[in-house]
C-alpha cells in the first residue's frame, strides 16, 4: 500500500540553495543522499546506473550487485510495474511523491522499499530516495496479531462470563459474592434472593449481616474474618432475619487486587440432614487432638480436613494451608507409590500399615505408617488416611553409603527406601564382598592366592579389602 499523502502538512524548503550548496562537490552530494536513505538509485532511461544503500540489512541481500545495468522495473514485483513508471515521470522542482514497491530477494520475502525521485542533470538523469518498510511492516503485522489476541482472549472472557452467570443463576443453594473488606453484597443468584426475601436491586451495595438476626451478626463477620486468615470458614448455626436458622460458609478468592468472598446459605432440610449426621462439637474437637495425623481427601485427591496433629507434622500454621492442596504434595515417595495405595484402597476398602514417607513444608522427610479405608457416599469416593511417625521405632536397615546389607533380607528391605539403581549398586557390593570373603577362606587368607582365584592383581584386592573394610590383620 502507498503511504498516505500528507496533503495538509506545510512543506518548507531552502530559501537560497544556490547560495549555500553551489560548492558541493560530487562526493559530498554521494554522502548527503546516501545518509538521507535507506537506497538511493542513480536512473537514467529508466536503467539503474548506480546504487548506494546505508542499510546493512539491504546490502545483505545482493541488490547492488544484481540491479546495476538493470532495469529498475525488472527489479520489482509485477504489481509494482506501473509505480516505477509513475516515479520516472519526476518533474524539476515537483512536490516529492512517495510510492511503495515491493523487491523480490533470494529469500523468497519480497522487500518494501518506498521511494521518492528526484530529476538531476538535464540529461533526464533521476535520484531515487528509497526507506526500508520492512521494519514497519514487523510492526505493523505485529499489531495486527495482538489485536487478533486481544479478540480472542476478549471472546474468551466473554465466554466464561457467560457460563458464570449461566452457573451461577442456575445454582440450587443461595449464593453471592461479598467484598471483603466491607461485606458488601455485589452479586446474588436466585436463589439468594429468594432466601433473603428481597429483590437484586436490594441487596446489591448492603452489607450481608444486616440480613441476620442480630444476635447472629456477630458471627457472620467471625466467619468473614476466618476466611480471609484461612481461605474457608463456617458457621453451623446461624439465624436470618426472618427467623430461619441457616448454616454459612465462606471462601475467600483474589479478583485483580480486590478481594472477594463467595457465601453459601444452607437452609431448611438441607440444613437439618446436615446438622443430623454432623457429629457433636465433643467428638470433633477429640478427633482433632488425636496424636496421629489424620487426613479426608476427595475422589481428586484434594484434602477436605486436616486434624492439629497433621498440621504439626507438616509444619503448618492452620488447616486453610492444606485444604484443597493435593494428598500428593505430602505423602509418597513417588506418585507411583501413591497410586498404588490407592488403588489398593479402592480395590480392597482399607489398607493398613503402609510404610512411605511424610514431606513438611520445608521439604523435610519423615518415615511414617499409613492406615487409609475409602468410602463411598452417593457414587462419591473419600479417603481417609490415619499417618503415624513410627521412624524411632522402625528396625534400623542398613544406613546407605555406610555399611553394607549382610544378607538378602537386609537388601530387599532397601525396596521402597531407595531407588532401583542405588539398590543394583548396593547388590553388587554386596556380592563382590561376599566373594572376597569366600576366596579368603578357601585361600586361608593367603591374599596372593586369593588374587589368584578372584583374577584379581594383588593391589587390586588390597584396594577392595580396604573399600569393604575386611580386617586383613
């Protein structure tokens, strides 16, 4: 495409050029032309006579020494035939036109080049004044491909928007979404309004309490409080204004740099076949203080409850650090080893005392035992895991790199505690000693003959014996 003329834009020119650059010498005129452009061609009869380029990039690309003697229409792309002939029209003294035209190269890219001519000497001789366009044309098709990005990821959005009004206004229990620091409603689904018997207009901008009794307001900004420090939070039993007790939970997300609360309200007969199976505030606070670590995960293996115990063994602050992190992040040597259990688990119902280990969360690992039973509720399996440090009382095997296993129980004891090839290396020592040893007997600790037998040199089994620490008192 050509540029735009600039038809509005004041053009000023020398005053006295006759005076001032009457003197200029030929090399000197070179050195101005060739600093003014990107090219600059010398054309006569429309044959390309001489040419300068100051950009390396051109000069790249073969152009002076293939278009010298050429014609300059025989250097451009067919389309551009008729531009070429458009700028050796050049007039004396004629406005500047700038045209653009496209060069082949060896690459196969064509190269933008837009020119402007000049009518030097009378002899019909033209200067034409050449910018490389490649540049621009970068820049050009990469605003093009991020307006392409900004659409699609602006389609995107809206697509997501879309399923989470959909989701959200089709939700059974009441849901709405809080601002945090004011605990101002800003969305809610149907069925929020309809437990909190007013219309959106309503409880858009009001603060989510005020729809509680008062006696209850108190607890809802508890619970707003423990979400913001823990992530998740609930109430068990709270009153509405209307007089209906309710059970709350809140979670906490980042929005930008807002902080949001996502509220739940269960009611009615959900709230009771919930209040009915919830064990007593006793047993809770007895499972919590159970000295072995105990962990409910979902059917992605994502936890659901942490006890104290847990979270001392991992190092962590409170329970909001674990829930919804993955059972994984914590226990298995590998995820191997994790599949396995719970495939057993999911095979056979329980499984216990499985030896693995328990990471903190400084990367720390510990020996620990695992009873783990999985149940179904609803077609939906959990997974209950009871994780007991048991290092101190574990039978000390066979410290690596100090001492080898005496036997082949004491090797197949490193299965699980080590990698497969640490456990090759370790077999094989324990083999090249046990060897040493025989021939030593059969030898009756004569070393030469024992060398002998082995097909080992003397040195060679003075090294072993040292490596292996045999006495050869």
């Amino acid at each position: 495409m050509d540029a735009p003329a600039s038809r509005g834009d004041r053009q000023v020119a020398f005053k006295s050029p006759k005076r001032y650059l009457a003197d200029l010498d030929a090399q000197v005129a070179a050195r101005l032309l060739s600093a003014s452009a990107d090219i600059v061609l010398v054309v006569e009869k429309g044959v390309i006579k001489d040419i300068a380029m100051s950009n390396a990039d051109l000069a790249k690309e073969g152009f002076d020494a293939a278009w010298r003697g050429k014609l300059w229409a025989d250097t451009v792309t067919t389309d551009c035939s008729s531009k070429i002939s458009d700028l050796l029209k050049a007039e004396p003294g004629a406005h500047p036109h700038w045209r653009q035209v496209n060069h082949p190269s060896a690459s196969g890219v064509d190269v933008p080049i837009k020119y402007t001519t000049v009518k030097a000497g009378k002899d019909g001789r033209i200067i034409a004044l050449g910018r490389d366009l490649r540049a621009f044309s970068a820049l050009q098709q990469r605003l093009v491909e991020t307006h392409q990005d900004l659409e699609r990821e602006y389609a995107r959005l809206r697509e997501a928007e879309a399923r989470y009004k959909l989701l959200f206004s089709v939700f059974s229990e009441p849901v709405l979404v809080l601002d945090a620091p004011t605990m101002a409603i800003e969305d809610a689904n149907p069925a929020a309004v309809k437990v909190l018997n007013a219309s959106a207009a309503q409880l858009r901008r009001q603060p989510f309490p005020d729809f509680f009794a008062k006696s209850a307001r108190r607890d809802i900004e508890r619970v707003a409080a423990e979400a913001l420090s823990a992530g998740v939070a609930e109430i068990d039993q709270a009153v509405l204004a209307s007089g209906d007790q309710c059970m709350v939970t809140a979670s906490a997300f980042r929005e930008g740099a807002a902080i949001k609360l996502i509220v739940r309200i269960i009611k009615g007969a959900e709230f009771v076949r919930l209040d009915k199976t919830t064990p007593p505030r006793e047993a809770a606070e007895i499972v919590n203080s159970l000295p072995d670590g105990l962990l409910v995960a979902g059917e992605d293996l994502r936890i659901i409850l942490a006890n104290q115990a847990f979270l001392e063994m991992t190092q962590l602050v409170g329970s909001g650090q674990a829930v919804g992190d993955r059972v994984s992040h914590w226990l298995g040597r590998s995820a191997t080893e994790l599949n396995m259990l719970i495939n057993t688990l999911k095979s056979h119902g329980v499984v216990r005392n499985f030896t693995t280990i328990l990471r903190d969360r400084f990367g720390n690992e510990e020996e620990v035992e695992i009873s783990a039973i999985a149940s179904t509720d609803d077609g939906v399996a959990h997974f209950g895991f009871a994780i007991r440090l048991v290092a101190r009382r574990l039978s000390p095997g066979p410290k690596i790199g100090e001492a080898l296993p005496r036997s082949v129980d004491q090797l197949t004891s490193l299965v699980g505690r080590m990698p497969l090839k640490d456990i090759v290396r370790e077999s094989t020592d324990l083999i090249e000693k046990l060897c040493i040893e025989a021939a030593l007997e059969t030898a009756r600790d004569n070393r030469a003959s024992a060398a002998e037998i082995l097909g080992l040199s003397r040195q060679g089994l003075y090294s072993k014996l040292k490596r292996f620490g045999i006495d050869d008192t």
